[in-house]
C-alpha cells in the first residue's frame, strides 16, 4: 500500500501548481500556488525540497521554489530566463546538481549546473526540431533528448564538467512521422520507451550500456483500433481530425506494464511488456480525465493519478497490473497537465 507522500500537479491554465497529501486511498489538496505564467512543467528536487517550474512569458524562465513539506506551499527563490523560448520538460540529473531542458516552441534543450537551487549558465546545448522532453541515464553519464518534429532521439554523453558529446552520429531514428514525445528508461538501464504523438505507438530501443547508444526492438499500437481515430500528423488538428494524440507515458510495479495516455479519446492504458523488453498492444482502454496530456504513477506503482487538459479534476486509481479502480476525482485547477509524486 502506498504510504503518505506529496504530488504535484501543474495547473497551465491557471498558472498554478497544486500540492496535494496521498495517505492509501484519498488525496488532500494542501496549497495551491499561483503567478506562475502558464507552467505546464517542473522538476523536484526531494532531498533539497526544491522546485524547478517552467514558465511562459517574455522572457519565459525556469523558477527555482522551496517546497514546505508540511502546509504544501511553494516559495520563490530565483528565477532563470530563457531568452529562447519556453521549456516544455524539465528533469534533474546529478543528484539534483544538474538541471536538463527541451524547448518545443524554441526547438533547444540544454543542460546546466544547479548551485544550492540556482541555475547556472547552460553548459551543453542541443538544437532539433519540436523537442518535447529529456532524460538522463540513472547514472548521469548519458542524455536522451526527443524530437518530435525530427522523429529522432538525441542520445550524447555527458561529461564531468558536464558538457555533451554525440554517441556515434549523435541520433537515433524514430519511424518516420510517428511523432516521439515522452521517454522512460527501465531500471536495467539497457532498455529506453517512447511514446509517439501521431502513430500513437510504443517504441523500445535497446540500450547499450557501455556507450549509451540506442537501437530500435519493437513497437507496438497504444490506441484504441475501434475509436475510428485516423494517423496525426505534425501542424495538424487532432480534434477537429479525431486523430491519434499520444502523450505520456511511466512504468507500472515491476515494469511489467508500461502506462500511456491518449488524449482523442481521453483513455488510459496499459502496454505489456516482455521479460526481454519487447513491447506489446495496448489491448484495454480505461476513460479518465478530459484530455490527459500527464499522469504519474506511485514509487510503489499502486496508484495512479491522472490529470486533464480540459478538466479542473484530477483521478485517483488503484492499480493492479492493467487494471485501474477509481479511489477519487479532487480539485485540482484548470489545464492541468503535469503531475509528479514527491
């Protein structure tokens, strides 16, 4: 069972992030905080109780918070600019001494020393096309940057003085206009997920552990074949098109499931995966909130929460293997789409 522990929830349309308290099978909303201009990412930092938000505006910025742990509120320290443009995911590698970007609008990512919460003066940087998220190797030696515009994955070493350096031709190719947008590595370490944007897939990559590089396996559908849902494509209308539009994805307990979310038709579900990392179809779609561009599962993998860009709710599940149990809906605030277990 899941102890107590915090979750975020980033609310864009309100430019806000909620802190909320899980105990088993109820959340309670401790703090909402707001003036954060249309944040729809943000990294935490547990140890130090450190938030990395990213906001819109002129310049658009990365702002440096202190997470109170027992009233859930968050706290300005310092601010970021970002003269190019706005992050569209944030994450921490280095045990939270080095912060790692991507730009969708800006079409950038880069990585920067952090110093006692403030950023420093990026140290690496990176330019594809719609970049729309980055994660390190657990070790913090490699870095993986998505191109959704490119359909490729950046793959780089990265140094002690934390600069980047290519692994081979410096990419790995996704199938073409399949849109990639969110990754995951499992706990191995030899195996990276990515969820596409416009195929809807799942793709495996083999990961080499000697020099990070990365080798398409497998692929598989994460959409529901009976929604009538036609290929997206880049500058299209997923709406109006009722076309495939998929967004995150985690790892359930034992990484025997991999979690995804498609906002057509507002669905769930969960990808088996094989003991030798192959992925499979996602074969049940579960309703959830409106639209959910973000969801989180636990550390312990029994719960699930899942937030709706066109939702002021966010949905509590219990979790059993593919199977979700509605525990709750909460308040949460509008756009929301960005949660995090702390």
């Amino acid at each position: 069972m899941t102890d107590s522990s915090l979750v975020l929830v980033a609310n864009a349309g309100d430019s806000s992030i909620s802190v909320f308290r899980l105990a088993a099978d109820s959340l309670e909303r401790l703090a909402v905080t707001g003036e954060l201009n249309g944040t729809g990412t943000f990294a935490v930092d547990p140890g130090r109780n450190l938030v990395y938000a990213g906001v819109k505006g002129d310049p658009a910025a990365i702002v440096t918070l202190e997470l109170d742990t027992a009233s859930g509120r968050l706290t300005p320290r310092s601010r970021f600019s970002l003269p190019g443009g706005s992050v569209s995911y944030l994450a921490l590698t280095r045990d939270g001494t080095a912060l790692l970007a991507a730009s969708y609008g800006g079409g950038y990512g880069f990585v920067a020393p952090i110093t006692d919460g403030e950023i420093g003066e990026p140290t690496g940087r990176v330019e594809f096309s719609k970049l729309h998220s980055v994660l390190a190797s657990a070790d913090g030696r490699f870095v993986y940057f998505v191109s959704l515009g490119d359909d490729l994955l950046g793959q780089f070493a990265l140094g002690d003085d934390l600069s980047l350096a290519p692994i081979g031709g410096g990419t790995a190719a996704a199938p073409a206009g399949s849109g990639p947008r969110h990754l995951v590595l499992n706990h191995d370490q030899d195996a990276v997920y990515v969820m596409t944007e416009y195929s809807g897939d799942v793709l495996h990559y083999a990961r080499d552990l000697v020099s990070g590089a990365l080798e398409l396996r497998s692929q598989a559908p994460a959409y529901d074949p009976e929604a009538g849902l036609v290929v997206g494509e880049i500058g299209g209308d997923p709406v109006s098109k009722h076309a495939v539009w998929g967004a995150d994805i985690h790892f359930g307990a034992g990484e025997r499931f991999l979690w995804t979310s498609e906002r057509s038709t507002s669905t769930l579900g969960a990808a088996p995966v094989s003991e030798d990392g192959t992925v499979r179809a996602v074969t049940r779609f579960i309703p959830t909130e409106p639209q959910p561009r973000g969801f989180a599962v636990s550390p312990s993998g029994d719960r699930l929460i899942a937030a709706g860009e066109r939702s002021h709710t966010i949905s509590l599940y219990a979790v059993d293997g593919a199977e979700l149990t509605l525990l709750q809906q909460i308040e949460t605030g509008a756009g929301a789409n960005w949660v995090r277990f702390v």
